[in-house]
C-alpha cells in the first residue's frame, strides 16, 4: 500500500527538475503515474533525494538534546529566523548584533531577555564577550567580492568586507564551532575564487571547514523554495572528537496548504494581518492568473501590453505575476510580495500574502511579531532563514557540540586516571626501595 501520494509539480521540486523534464521521463518510462497522474512516493525510490527521505532518520535527529547549556553568539542577526532555530535546538544566546533599527526592535520585542548589540558589527569589540566561553558562533554574513591582489589572500587582506568581520569575530571568540549562512550562489562566486579565499582564511583562523552545502528548505519542514549554502567549522584541536552529520529530510514535503491552513504545522488558520496592496491596473491582471500560474497564462495580448520589452527576451521570467498554489510550496519569499518579478499573490484572492502569511511560509510562530513599516516587516521576513530549517541544522550542531563534551570529558578522565597510576606506581616503587634498604 502506498503511504504517501505526490503530485507531478511536487516531484519536479522534489527532484529540482524542470516539468518539461519530468515529461520526457514519462515518454522513456522512467517514471510511470497512476491514473490521476499522481506518484507513489514508495515507486521512485531510484531517485536519490527521494530514497533520502524515505531512509531518513528525521524523528532519531529531533530528539537531540544538549547534555549541558551551549552557548552562542549570533551576527547578522536580522528579525531572528536562525535565532530562534537555534534556540528550539538548545542553544543560549548570549548576544545577538545587528545593524538594522526595526530589526533590532522585533528581537527586543520578542525576546527582551536578549542582548541585542545595535551597531555596526566593525565596531564591536568581540574580545569583550570572551569570558561567556563561546560554544557555537553563528551569522549570515553578505557575499561581497574580494580583491585578488596576490595568488592567495590572507586574514588581513579581506578587510572591509562583512565576511572578515565574521572571520575577525571568529578569532577574537574561538568558538568550538561556528555556523555561516549564504546565498547558493557563493559556492560558485567569482568562479570559485571567493569560496577558496573564505576556505584558506577558515584554515589559518585555525578551523576545519566542513564541505559547504546548500539545503533546499523543502526537506525541513518548510513550505518554501528556498535554498541557502551552509558553512560550519570545526576548530582544529576539537574535530577529531567529532562526526558532523547533515540533518536529514522530514518525510513529508509542506505545501502553502500546511502554511495557511490548519494542519501539520500550526493548530489553526492563518491569522489575519495588514499586507500590502495591488494597484487597480495590475489588480485586474493578476485576477487573470490562475493557481500556480504566471504571466505566461495570461491572454495574449493582456501579456504583450503587462510584458512590455521583457515580453521578446529570452528566458521563462515565471516569477513576473505569479500566482502561488496551495498545492505546492511556495516559491522563495523576496523582501517585496507586490513589486513586478517578485510577485507572490495568494492562491484565491487577488492580493499579495499578508505579513502573517509571509511569516508562516518562514515557518515563524505567530506570536513572533515585527516592528517597523508595513515594508520593512516585509523585508525583515523575507531576508530571515527558515525557523524550521535552523532547527534541524541546529540539533546537528547540539549533537557535534554533545560530542566533544563526552569526548573531551572522557580523554581528561583516561589522562587523569593514568597520571594517578603513574603517581602510584611511583610511590609503590619508592616505598619497595625504602623496604628493601631497612
């Protein structure tokens, strides 16, 4: 019997396919539907992301706990998306730095037992929060190019840019661990060149960076498309105590449905909140596009006059005017829900998501409110990292970090108890010296 029935649209997300792909897969029975044109989970197998979720040790994952209080600092902090992950995984924070007014205010609002340092992070003295012992140090630092001057930069040579201030905090803490997060599109910037510099300065700051990798935070219990490039260094004298381990997927892919509606992920509907508006011209556009659809199903020459020059250039464009569906996870939130190419319009009613809305897809609890304009919660929202996703990246961390307690612990245990026997076999061999003299 087949336990979990998908969709040809969630395959295609599933597997990061195109749909016409899928339909050439169909035409060479690679992959066979049923009769409604649905797929038993179970069938495809074959495909590696799909056996990842059906092998997945999600629920073993969840139950993590941190065998003592682990504490961290978080940079970069936004509106507390990778904060308030990592706080379900266990962690303490112990400061939090940002530079953005309305951002600060939401994590003061909502956790006001914080220490939320509003400043420029280049003016931080990081030294001075040294004594907390630093277990995890965790931010989202910008991706900006360097400047490559010689064959190979240096610590120093990156000054004036957001990720040596990361790498500077990361020498002044000397954190057990360190977590960054990025777009994907830094694993191939500057043709790779970027990356290397970031990875020979993790090496001299005296860390083991661990193969960075993009997480698709459909596999989290997330109904978005989003995907963000994860880096996580161990440092050096610690590493062999641990076996870092990727969280696996949750066993079942999360729709707008599940975000919007009572169901698996909240107890009850989408409360009501304030959002922005359509103008009336582009109001009786998007009226015209149907669930899951964009500019594309619009009527000729509705399409030609809404398109304008962009209506002749190459490529699909399918994020102009697009219409979410409750059938499918939506697509990644931007910092604007209104604005022509980052459209994100409701399934049924004409308008773009409300900020309440906004804030279930990034799977914030909705008693997590954000303070500032109508644009700046939507900004602060829309530029956070998936509350869900940071949990199942953090009870990783807890478990690495639970590693090298016992490790730790029990390598001082095994030194002291041979530093005893040596003691005592000296002392047994003085007092036989001593006896056989008398």
């Amino acid at each position: 019997m087949c336990k979990q029935i998908i969709t040809e649209a969630l395959l295609a997300d599933i597997l990061s396919v195109s749909r016409a792909t899928i339909e050439k897969w169909k035409i060479i029975g690679k992959i066979k539907p049923s009769k409604n044109g649905q797929y038993c989970l179970e069938d495809l197998q074959h495909f590696d992301p799909i056996k990842w979720i059906i092998n997945s040790q999600w629920e073993e994952q969840q139950k993590i706990t941190p065998i003592r209080k682990y504490k961290s600092i978080e940079l970069f902090a936004g509106a507390g998306g990778l904060a308030i992950g990592l706080e379900k995984a266990g962690f303490h924070n112990m400061v939090l730095n940002e530079l953005d007014k309305d951002s600060c205010k939401t994590l003061r609002f909502n956790r006001p037992h914080w220490n939320v340092i509003e400043k420029d992070i280049s003016k931080v003295d990081f030294s001075d929060y040294s004594q907390y012992s630093v277990d995890l140090l965790s931010g989202g630092f910008p991706c900006q190019a360097f400047s490559y001057a010689g064959n190979k930069l240096g610590f120093e040579d990156v000054r004036g840019t957001l990720f040596f201030e990361f790498a500077r905090a990361i020498k002044e803490l000397q954190p057990k661990v360190f977590l960054g997060e990025n777009v994907r599109g830094l694993l191939n910037h500057d043709q790779g060149k970027t990356l290397e510099t970031i990875k020979s300065i993790i090496e001299e700051l005296g860390y083991i960076l661990i193969k960075p990798k993009v997480l698709k935070a459909i596999f989290y219990r997330v109904p978005q498309k989003r995907e963000r490039l994860f880096l996580i260094g161990i440092r050096k004298d610690l590493f062999k105590y641990t076996n870092f381990r990727w969280p696996d997927p949750f066993s079942k892919i999360m729709t707008l449905r599940d975000a919007l509606k009572k169901g698996d992920l909240y107890d009850q509907d989408c409360p009501p909140s304030s959002g922005q508006n359509y103008p009336t011209k582009k109001q009786k556009v998007m009226e015209m596009v149907p669930p899951g659809g964009c500019w594309i199903d619009l009527p000729e020459d509705v399409k030609r006059e809404y398109m304008g020059k962009s209506y002749f250039l190459g490529g699909g464009k399918t994020g102009i005017a697009r219409r979410l569906s409750f059938e499918l996870p939506s697509l990644t939130l931007t910092c604007s829900p209104a604005q022509k190419q980052t459209e994100r319009c409701h399934p049924e009613e004409t308008r773009p998501l409300t900020i309440r809305e906004y804030a279930r897809v990034q799977t914030f609890p909705d008693d997590w409110n954000f303070i500032g304009s109508i644009s700046s919660q939507y900004r602060q929202i829309g530029n956070a990292v998936p509350i869900n996703l940071a949990w199942a990246l953090g009870n990783q961390l807890v478990a690495v970090l639970n590693q090298i307690e016992n490790r730790v612990e029990n390598h001082s245990m095994r030194v002291s108890n041979i530093e005893n026997n040596q003691q005592m076999n000296l002392f047994d061999f003085d007092f036989y010296v001593q006896k056989t003299k008398s």
